[in-house]
C-alpha cells in the first residue's frame, strides 16, 4: 500500500512539473494587461521547447497569435471555448507521443486515480488536432502580394455581397381597421372603389399601403377601400393635408402631374400649317371638323379660357355671350403657374387675366 502511495505522488508530481495552467479574464484579455504575460509564456515555451495549448473563444484566435508572437514562435495549439476566458496550458511536446501503456499503472489503481486527477488522461480521450503554427499564417499571403498586377480582394468582396436587410412586415388589417375607427366610427367599409370610379368631391386618405376614400352620400359619408394604382402627384388630386387629398375630375387616361412635380410644362406652340395633321386632329375634336382661322397671343388670355393642347399646337375655347369661340394659341405660357388649373388630360383652365 505504502509503495502505490510513493508511486501516485511521483506521477502526479511529473504531471505537474510536465505542464503549468494560466487563467486569463476576458477583461484582462480585452483590456490589454495580459499582453505581456502571453508574450512571456510565448517565449518560455519556445525557449523550453514545450507546446502552448490555449482555449478561447474562437473571436479571439487571431488576436491570440499576434499576442503570443511578440514573445516569440512557440508551438501553439488553439481550442474553441465557450467561456470569455483565455486558459493556457504549457505542456510538454513529447506528453503527447508516448504509449498510453506507460501510463497504465496509474489508472489501474483506484486510489492513485482519486489521489492525483491528472489532465493527461483528458488529453489522451481527446488529443489536439495539429499544431497550429503562427509563423506559416502570417507568411501565406505574401506570395499573392508579391504578384504585380492580380487583384483578387474585389472579386472575393463581389462573391459575398452583404445580406439586404428584410423589409418590414405591414399589418394591412391592423391599417385598415385603424381607419375604419377614425373615418368611419368603427363601422366596416362598404367595399373597394376603383380608380376610374373616382368622382369630384371625394377625399382619399392614405395610410403607408393603404388608400382610404370617403365620399358623401346623402346625409352621411360612406367608407370605401381604393382599388388600383393611383399617382397622387395627379393634377386631378389637390393636397388637402397630409396625406389627405381632395379629387378635383375624374381620373382618366395618363394625365398630368400638378405642378409642383413637372418641371417641363411650359408650352411653347405655334399655328400650325394647313396641312398639318394636327391641325386636322384639334379641329376634329374641338371645333367638330370645321376650320379654325383666328389666333390668339399668348398674352391676351384671360380668366375663363380653355385650352387644349396637342402636338406642338393648342386651340383656345373662350366663351362671349351665348357664343363659343375658338382660337390657335400662338405664344408661351407656364402651366405650372397658380392661374392655370388643370382640367383633365391635355386640357387647362386659365383662372386670372393675369397669365403669362
């Protein structure tokens, strides 16, 4: 009993004279006090010719080897941990090679096994993958580098574009259910309303995807959901308040922009010539295929004249009287300004004598 006593207390003193355990926080690690003690182990290590097993978060690894580099190149193993530690363990290289038989007395005997828990056995059941060297990973690039004209750091960042974010989820029911609250006393809405159906004296209320109209009907206002695309920089549509808008016309065909959003509606036309085919088409449409034969300056409109426009020409519709009459418009003006008024598609209100 005595001499398995004697012979415990020898291999655990072995074990322990074979390898020395450091235990670094992570705030001493991140903060930058534990650089010297790593360089110091680093050097020891290479200088004993021992190996240097270190478990970290894998975060870390890179930071370690540049650690331990400036102490010098020691034989380095780096082990993934999940704690935010750094445990070093300094070893003994030839602790790895040597017959698991050599070691077999000790855990045949119980009392050996519970007097001294070495690590070794541990280090056996799992041994280490191969020695990562610090050296060979910082010299690898340098061949890539040392060719003049290759430029492989775009391509790479071209393979692995960064993720796009996920756009956000838009609870429609919860938008519209909001509305119905606030337009319509909590009522539900009648139904959907196209955009062709829209009449003068409807108000549309938009809420993110959701387009809300209300529109009179006898004594009280009826909610409707809005069906189908609908610019609302139309000049059919006037800003009543934010994200309110008063329908004005119908909507019809393609249109045009109020305004504040078209920045090429001057028209600049001329009286066309005879045989102009667009002379032939305004005469058509707005003077029933009879000739027109006078003009108009452009600065001689006044409030109350309509003009419809078509290719590089317009007519001017001005009622005297009981009478219509029709003029080729010859001249510029803005339309953008507030004395014009759209009225439909290719047609205009003048508003002030004032125009220019």
């Amino acid at each position: 009993m005595l001499k398995r006593l004697i012979l415990a207390t020898a291999l655990f003193a072995a074990s322990a004279s074979a390898q020395q355990n450091t235990d670094i926080s992570g705030a001493e690690f991140s903060s930058g006090k534990a650089d010297a003690r790593l360089a110091t182990l680093a050097k020891q290590a290479a200088a004993e010719g021992k190996r240097l097993v270190i478990t970290a978060p894998a975060d870390w690894h890179k930071a370690l080897s540049a650690k331990l580099r400036a102490g010098g190149h020691a034989d380095v193993v780096l082990r993934d941990g999940f704690y935010e530690n750094v445990l070093v363990r300094v070893e003994d290289k030839a602790e790895e090679t040597k017959p698991a038989l050599e070691k077999a007395p000790a855990r045949s005997t119980p009392k050996a096994v519970a007097a001294a828990p070495a690590p070794a056995p541990a280090v056996r059941e799992a041994p280490p993958p191969a020695p990562l060297q610090s050296a060979p990973v910082v010299a690898a690039p340098a061949p890539v580098a040392a060719v003049p004209n290759v430029t492989p750091a775009p391509a790479a960042r071209m393979a692995a574009p960064a993720p796009k974010p996920a756009a956000p989820v838009v609870d429609v029911d919860a938008i519209r259910t909001r509305l119905e609250q606030s337009l319509n006393s909590g009522r539900s809405a009648r139904g959907t309303l196209a955009v062709a159906a829209l009449q003068s004296g409807d108000t549309i209320y938009v809420d993110e995807p959701v387009r809300a109209v209300v529109r009179r009907e006898g004594l009280k206002p009826e909610l409707y959901w809005l069906d189908g695309d609908l610019d609302l920089r139309r000049a059919e549509l006037k800003v009543a308040a934010d994200n309110r808008y008063q329908v004005m016309s119908a909507i019809r065909g393609d249109g045009s922009l109020r305004s504040e959003f078209d920045t090429s509606r001057v028209l600049n036309v001329r009286v066309p010539a005879d045989a102009a085919p667009v002379r032939a088409a305004l005469e058509r449409k707005i003077n029933e295929g009879r000739s027109i034969a006078d003009s108009l300056g452009a600065d001689k409109l006044r409030s109350g004249d309509i003009i419809y426009t078509g290719d590089a020409a317009a007519v001017v519709v001005r009622r005297e009287g009981a009478d219509l009459h029709r003029y080729w418009l010859d001249g510029s003006i803005d339309l953008r300004q507030s004395g014009v008024q759209a009225d439909g598609a290719n047609k205009f209100r003048i508003l002030s004598d004032t125009v220019r």
